[in-house]
C-alpha cells in the first residue's frame, strides 16, 4: 500500500488523474445534498394551512374553512362531533329544522374539498334581517347548537404525504354566556 502510494505521489499525471476522482466524488456528493435540499424547499414552498373562520354577526352566521397556506388544500375527511360524541360528515346535520319562510344562505355537505391559496368554503351560512323575530330565533338556536361541535379536518398538500396535515377546532366562537 506504501509503495502504491508513493508511486502516485511521485508520477503527476496519476496525482492530477486521483486529485480529479476526488472532485469528482466530492461534486456528486454537494449536487446530491443540494438536490435533496431543493426538494425539501419545494414541499415547503407550497404548504396548506387550514383555518376555520367563524363570522358570528346579528345579521350572518357561518362556518367557513380557509386555506391560509401556500398551496393547495386537499381535504381527506372532515369530521363534526358534537358534546355527545356523535360524529357526522355534514355540519347541516347537525342544525335545527328552519321554519317555513327562512332558508340557509349556503352550505355544503363536500366530504373532500380542494382549495387553492386564499380561497375559502362555506360549510354553513345563514343571513337574515336582524330586526326579524323568527330570524332572531333561529339564529340563536344555530348558535347554541355550533357551540357543541368540534370540526377535525384532515388535509394533504399537492405531495399527498402519507402522514396528513389535521386541523381540530371547537366552535365555541358562537357560544353565549350570560
């Protein structure tokens, strides 16, 4: 081993030739780091980031999920319990019946929901005068009955991880104490 290497020592050409496989294997080694890097970078580049907004106003209630993110959202199930356990897909499930001559604004019953940055979906939504008495009514029993529930979402980006992304809010927001 000596002698080999005193024979590369002494010859340059095989000194420049080993020096060059060095770099060489050096080169292969920082481009696959760097590769390894970007990809990171690039998953971060373009993350979700699920929020539940929830206006509670006199004349509008809603639930609205929005993706806060840099990327799109890509929802695997969403989930609402209520205080006694029982789970459901659809958050208008939950709600009580509205008497003839009120209607809801919008709702959903999506169990997968793709949002691009910035966009936003209505899951529920009531608007009314909030002068009306009957209005008034439904409005608080909606309120009483979105204060119970939990929303859990589970959401990917566009990598589609195997480990999903979960969001788990209680919508206490709406609840009134006196």
């Amino acid at each position: 081993m000596k002698e080999l290497l005193q024979k590369i020592l002494d010859d340059p050409k095989a000194t420049i030739a080993l020096s060059a496989v060095l770099i060489s294997f050096i080169s292969l080694l920082l481009s696959i780091i760097t590769s390894i890097q970007n990809r990171r970078n690039n998953r971060l580049g373009v993350r979700p980031l699920a929020y539940i907004y929830p206006p509670d106003y006199e004349d509008r209630i809603a639930v609205i999920i929005q993706n806060k993110g840099t990327g799109p959202m890509i929802t695997r199930t969403i989930k609402f319990t209520n205080e006694n356990g029982t789970s459901k897909c659809n958050l208008i499930d939950f709600m009580p019946e509205l008497e003839e001559g009120y209607y809801w604004a919008d709702y959903s019953k999506a169990s997968k929901i793709v949002l691009r940055p910035s966009e936003e979906k209505i899951l529920i939504e009531l608007k009314g005068d909030h002068m009306d008495e009957g209005f008034i009514r439904h409005r608080e029993e909606i309120r009483r009955a979105l204060s119970t529930i939990e929303v859990e979402i589970k959401y990917v980006s566009i990598f589609n991880e195997w480990c999903p992304f979960k969001l788990k809010y209680k919508l206490t927001w709406f609840e009134r104490k006196k």
